[in-house]
C-alpha cells in the first residue's frame, strides 16, 4: 500500500456510485462501503461549489459513530450551467432537456468531497470546465435509451458514450468529471 498512513486505519467509502468506488480502489486504498440514507435538499441560496460542499458534509454527518480508527470519505458531484445546478435527472425527458441545454456549450462540473475522523472533518472540492460539441436530438436519445443517465448529475458520463462523441474540451480533472477529484483524494488522505 502506498498510503502506509493508512496501514492501521479502515476506510469507510459512504457512496453507492460504482466509479467511485472503482477510482478508489486503483489506487490502492482498501476501503468497505458503508451507505446511511440521507435527504439530499439543499438551501436554494446556495450556489456553485456551496452545494456540493454541503452535500458531501451532510453525507457525512450522518456517520455520528465512528470509531478512532476509521476514515470516512463522502462525496457528491452536480453540474453548473447558466447559473444553476443540474442534478439527477428525474425522468427520461428531464435528462434529455439537461444534455439539450448543455450541447454546444461549456459547462462546470464540481465535486466535493469529506474526510472525516473522530478528530476532524474537512471538506474539498474540485472544478473542471467542459464543452460538448452541438449533439443531435438523435444523439441524446440515443444515449438516454441506451444508457443510464439517470444517476448522474447532468444526466450524462463522461465516460459514456456522450461524452466518447460529445465532448469537445476538458480543463481539469476527467476524475472530477466522473465524480470523484481521485488527486485530491489522494493528496488529502496522505496527510493524515
């Protein structure tokens, strides 16, 4: 292991979402993943990195019971565009309005993320700017019906099929893109 911080440490991932995981684990941290229901709302004054700031830390405000071994991450990622954020989509014609809006466009897409222990919690993010090409209407359909844009902010994945023919640019992170800033991860968990 890489982290030999770590060693003595369990690291608890408080996230369902199968990239994050994935990201996770290549670079080498062993980790369990533990999930606690929280009600993802947010305070409409909030705006930009705010959200997904807040929202990783109510993540993890739900682990009230750590013990003094134990690491927690949470995370959580949304899409800023025209001065909002795009969420999960809630259905198929949602998700197909949120990838219209952003065609032929830039976009942000933030992603925050918490590590705490019994001694501190401290929240970070990340921004990486994209554009996508203009997309047909054949196109988003395509890859609503052919994909799973439902559990992603913005209604797509960067490592889908949208973004292998969409994107035109990326300044950042493409781990941030994909929910999970992995250097940042790293950087933060080796100054434990």
């Amino acid at each position: 292991m890489i982290l030999k911080n770590l060693k003595n440490k369990q690291v608890i991932l408080a996230s369902g979402s199968p990239r994050r995981q994935e990201i996770l684990k290549s670079i080498g941290v062993d980790f369990k993943v533990e999930l606690r229901s929280v009600n993802e709302v947010f305070n409409d004054k909030l705006k930009h990195h705010e959200i997904s700031d807040f929202l990783a830390k109510l993540k993890a405000d739900q682990f009230t019971d750590l013990l003094g071994n134990e690491v927690l991450i949470t995370g959580d990622t949304i899409v800023w565009h025209n001065d909002r954020a795009l969420n999960k989509p809630n259905d198929k014609d949602e998700a197909f309005e949120m990838i219209q809006s952003l065609s032929n466009t830039t976009h942000e897409v933030i992603s925050s993320f918490c590590i705490k222990t019994t001694e501190k919690e401290n929240v970070y993010y990340d921004v990486t700017k994209v554009k996508f090409k203009p997309l047909t209407k054949e196109e988003i359909w395509h890859y609503i019906h052919t994909y799973s844009p439902m559990d992603k902010a913005g209604a797509y994945g960067i490592q889908e099929w949208i973004g292998q023919i969409g994107i035109s640019e990326i300044n950042g992170s493409f781990y941030t893109v994909m929910g999970f800033p992995v250097h940042l991860v790293y950087e933060h968990l080796s100054k434990l």
